[in-house]
C-alpha cells in the first residue's frame, strides 16, 4: 500500500475531488499553506493500493494545472519609478509524495 500526499492549488481542489470520489476513492482533504508564497493551497491525504498508483496520477494529472503567479519580492518598498519588485513563479501542477504505507484500518 501507499499513502499519498498531494499538494495541489485551491482552484483545482475540488474538481480532482469530484474525480477521486466519483471513481470510487477515498481521500482526506486538508488546508495547507505554502511555504515560498505563503498563500492557500490544499493537500489530499490518500491510502491506495499499490496497483492504483498509475491511475490515481493520470487524474491528478488531468485535473491540476500548471499557472504562473507574480509574487511581490519586495511589497514594503516601492522602486525609483513608484512600482514594487515583483518575479514570477510557476505552481503546480501538484506536488506528490508517495510513501510505503504499512498498514491501513478502521475501526
Ligand atoms: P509554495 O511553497 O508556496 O511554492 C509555490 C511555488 O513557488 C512552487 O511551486 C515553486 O515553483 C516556487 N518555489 C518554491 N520554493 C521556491 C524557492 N525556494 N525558490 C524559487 N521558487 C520556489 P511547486 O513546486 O509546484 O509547489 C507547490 C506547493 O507544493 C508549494 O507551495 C508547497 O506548499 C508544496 N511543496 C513543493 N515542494 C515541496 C517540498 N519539497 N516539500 C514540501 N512541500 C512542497
């Protein structure tokens, strides 16, 4: 077995929840925070079989998307022609960590 963490952006949480429930998997979806933009982003906690891993990333990868987000790199102070620095940053995807998973139940 694996557990899954997948890290996705807000706007494609709820489509690729949509997904993993309608094909019958079970997730658990948290609010997270990203440590570089320190904006909102949302991760799925999943326990799969080991056999599920090729399809579960063909959903992930049909329902993330990867943008381009500005991120002010100096937002307190503004330059010689009134504007604030800024550079861009490309997110997503997802970011999945795959772990071997022991053991899995409910009681
Ligand atoms: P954030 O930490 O907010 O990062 C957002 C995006 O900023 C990243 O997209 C990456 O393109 C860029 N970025 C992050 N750290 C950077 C740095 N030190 N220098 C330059 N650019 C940087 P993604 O790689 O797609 O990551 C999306 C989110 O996934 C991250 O949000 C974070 O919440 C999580 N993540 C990514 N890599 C991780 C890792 N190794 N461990 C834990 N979480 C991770």
């Amino acid at each position: 077995m694996k557990l899954l963490v997948i890290i996705v952006q807000d706007a494609d949480a709820n489509e690729l929840q949509k997904q993993l429930t309608k094909n019958d998997y079970r997730a658990t979806k948290l609010t997270s925070t990203g440590g570089f933009l320190r904006e909102g982003n949302t991760t799925f906690l999943m326990a799969i079989k080991d056999e599920e891993l090729p399809f579960v990333k063909v959903l992930i990868a049909e329902n993330c998307k990867e943008r381009t987000q500005t991120m002010p790199t100096r937002s307190f102070y503004l330059d010689e022609t009134g504007m604030s620095e800024s550079m861009e940053v490309v997110v997503g995807g997802a970011v999945v960590f795959v772990l071997p998973l022991e053991e899995m139940f409910r009681l």
